[in-house]
C-alpha cells in the first residue's frame, strides 16, 4: 500500500496548510497536465471567469505539483493553472508534493469527485478508474470516496451503455436519470432508438420511464395475450425501478405472484443484495 493511503485520502488532500508547507512560485511553461486527470471536458465559461478574477486578485489557493525530472506535473489545481496561463501569468504559488503514481492517482480522481460540476458519466468514470488501477472492489472504493456502494454501482452501471448513448450523456443532451431509465430496458436493442427518441422530443425522465414501461410491456406482448396490467402494479414496478436502478417487472397469477428483478453481472447483483440488505456469513 502506498504511503499515506492506509490513513485514508484525506491525509494526502488536505487544504495546502502554509504554516506547514513551502509555497513556491514555479514557471507554468515548466508545469504539465496531470496524466491521470479524469476531467475530459473543462467549462470554458468557468475557466473564462476564473481567468477574470486571477486577473484581479491572483492565484489565492496554490496549486498542488509533483516533481517529474526537470518538470512539474499537476496534482491539484488544474482549472486554476490553465486560467492562471489565460490571464496571461508567467508563474503560478505552488506547494511541490513528493508523490509516486498511485498517490497522485488517487488525489487527481477524488479531488473531481468532489466538485459538484462534475458529469454523472466523468463520476461513473472516475470510480471505474480507480477501480482498475489500485484494483480495488466496488466495495473498497466506495469506503474509500466516502459513498455507498449501491451508489457507486448505479454510476459505474452507466458505463455499459452503448457509446452513442455515453456520448449523449457527456454532452448534456441527456441526463443520468434519463440513462438509468434506459438501462431498465429489457430488450438492449432499444437503448439507442429510445435515447434518440428523448433528445430529439426533449422527453423529461419521467415521460421516458413511461416509454420504457410501455416498451416493456410489449417485448412480453410478442409472445403472451396482451394483459391489462393494473395501475397499482406498474406504478409499483416503476418505483421498484427507482430504487435498484435496473428493469422490475411484478407478475401475479390468482393471488400470488413473483416480483423479477433484472441484473447484469456478479457486481450488479451484489448491488441489488446490499440494496435489500442481504448478509451471508464469512
């Protein structure tokens, strides 16, 4: 384990504490975007704002840096370093960390996370990162990043979305409401007609939960004689839905029944399990 890292991330991402650490003013020609930034888009209106004020008042929190041979790479503070290069400074305060890759990794995804203009894919992203790279389990990231684990399931669980539906996302043109709507879907088929069908009609999440319904309903019609289905029962299916993030479907038969819930991987249903409070002993 790397140092610093059993004492959990908030011994590496502490607020730079001047009393305890040098601020040094480093060259920005000398400094490097971080090869581990999740961020793909960067808001241009933000970066102009910031820009404006560094332009006023400078730079008041410095960055976080890393050594790299003769050179400097970003740790934290990458808005900050490419307003600081718009607003036409030559050198931006700065706190020089020692770090190796895993450390600076980590600080680089969680400082994203907590920034509320963060996308629901680039956060979906983020946690498959970390995942990946410190091999760590849905579980053990969620303690480390301070969340649930159903809560960080139901984001990676977006990136099994088609791409063109991901691109949609990363644009804006749709929601992360709207994509877990799309992944209650029952035949995947549909995914990417149906997102299509919400940006270009402007369809609110809850319009297309209801389209999802519906189009479930008939992928059962095309092989059983159409049911009415009670109003009760679907919307209980749609706030069973809800709450685990994936396609429900309630079946009754006299005066019982089964409620089926769908999941995608291993993952996924331990999602649902830890959702339904389901503990299995060592």
């Amino acid at each position: 384990m790397a140092k610093g890292l059993g004492k959990g991330i908030n011994a590496l991402f502490n607020t730079v504490d001047t009393d305890e650490e040098t601020v040094v003013s480093i060259a920005l020609d000398k400094v490097d975007a971080n090869p581990f930034q999740p961020r793909k888009n960067f808001d241009k209106k933000a970066i102009q704002e910031l820009t404006d004020s560094i332009k006023i008042h400078g730079v008041l929190q410095p960055v976080i840096l890393r050594e790299k041979k003769d050179r400097y790479e970003i740790v934290v503070g990458e808005r900050r370093c490419r307003a600081s290069v718009q607003a036409g400074l030559k050198e931006i305060p700065a706190v020089v960390r020692k770090l190796n890759d895993q450390e600076m990794m980590e600080l680089s995804v969680i400082e994203n996370l907590q920034r509320e203009d963060l996308s629901a894919l680039e956060e979906a992203e983020s946690y498959d990162f970390l995942m990946k790279n410190l091999k760590l389990t849905q579980a053990k990231l969620a303690e480390r990043v301070g969340k649930s684990r159903p809560y960080v399931a139901n984001f990676i669980r977006l990136l099994s979305l088609p791409d063109e539906v991901q691109d949609m996302i990363r644009s804006g043109e749709l929601s992360a409401g709207h994509a877990r709507a799309l992944l209650a879907l029952k035949q995947k088929k549909n995914i990417i007609p149906l997102a299509k069908k919400t940006v270009k009609e402007e369809l609110t999440v809850r319009q297309l939960e209801k389209l999802v319904t519906d189009t479930n309903e008939n992928v059962s019609r095309e092989t059983k004689k159409p049911k009415k289905v009670p109003v009760f029962i679907r919307e209980s299916e749609n706030q069973l839905r809800d709450k685990f993030g994936t396609a429900v479907s309630i079946k009754r038969t006299n005066k019982k029944g089964k409620i089926e819930i769908e999941f995608l991987s291993d993952d996924d249903l331990d999602r649902i399990l830890e959702i339904l409070d389901v503990q299995f002993d060592d």
